[in-house]
C-alpha cells in the first residue's frame, strides 16, 4: 500500500473558503477616511511642531504662528507665508477640500515655544462621520 503525501481537494476548498470568507469581512471594516484623517492630523501635528521648533532656533527675534482654518492650515514668519520645508518654495501650507478644522484660529509661538494658551487647546479634524484630535498643551506647546 502506498502512502501519498499531501492534502485532498475536500482541505483545500475549505481553506479557500475560509481565507475567501475573512478577507470579505475584512474588506467590509475598511474605510479609507480613517487613514486620510490620520494622515492630515500628523501633517497638523508636524506643521505645529515645526513652527514651534523655528520659533524657539530664532530666540524669539521673528514671530512664527500656524494659522488654522476650516479646511487647512498655514506657518507664517513675522505675518508673511513662511518657506517650505520640504520644497523649499514660498508658502508652508496645506488644505484639504474634503476634512473640516475646527476651531479656526491663529497660534503665535514665543522664543521658548510657549503657545501663549490659557488651557489645552483640542483642535477637532472631521471627514464625514469619522473624526480625530490633535491636542496641544497651554505651556509647553507639546502637540499630541
């Protein structure tokens, strides 16, 4: 009598079946405005480190704020669109037509990176029924 290793094609369907049915109710659970939300509130939490880090290199001498809006956000220099970073071009902003900011509002960072707050400040990031928080302390500045 010969001994055949392997599987039958009986094992095989039900793997597949298996794999086939949790990839479907993974596929189910995916929503693609999590990872949107996710990605524009580190942005958000880059910039506001950025323009707390620039402020604190140049001892106070020039003022650096981000100013927040519905739909984005932009880093001044002394009331002036500050260069970019990454492309070295100028105007250091960023919009998104498709997640809401709320509040608007302007934050002036001073020489020890104080934002000047009176309380935690909670900026809400929405897109659709999902939403995120980006929470910056009132002395420090550290953005979370």
């Amino acid at each position: 009598m010969k001994n055949y290793a392997g599987f039958t094609l009986i094992e095989l369907l039900m793997t597949l079946l298996i794999i086939g049915t949790l990839s479907a109710a993974a596929f189910s659970r995916f929503n693609p405005a999590i990872f949107t939300l996710r990605s524009a509130s580190d942005d958000l939490v880059s910039a506001i480190r950025y323009t707390q880090q620039q402020a604190m290199s140049h001892g106070g001498l020039s003022l650096y704020a981000i100013l927040i809006n519905s739909n984005g956000y932009s880093v001044t220099r002394d009331g002036a669109a500050d260069i970019d970073p990454m492309s070295g071009s100028n105007g250091f902003q960023q919009n998104w037509s498709d997640i809401n900011f709320s509040p608007s509002l302007q934050i002036t960072f001073d020489g020890q990176g104080d934002p000047g707050l009176a309380a935690p400040l909670t900026i809400t990031l929405t897109q659709g029924t999902e939403s995120r928080q980006v929470i910056i302390e009132k002395t420090t500045g550290f953005v979370r």
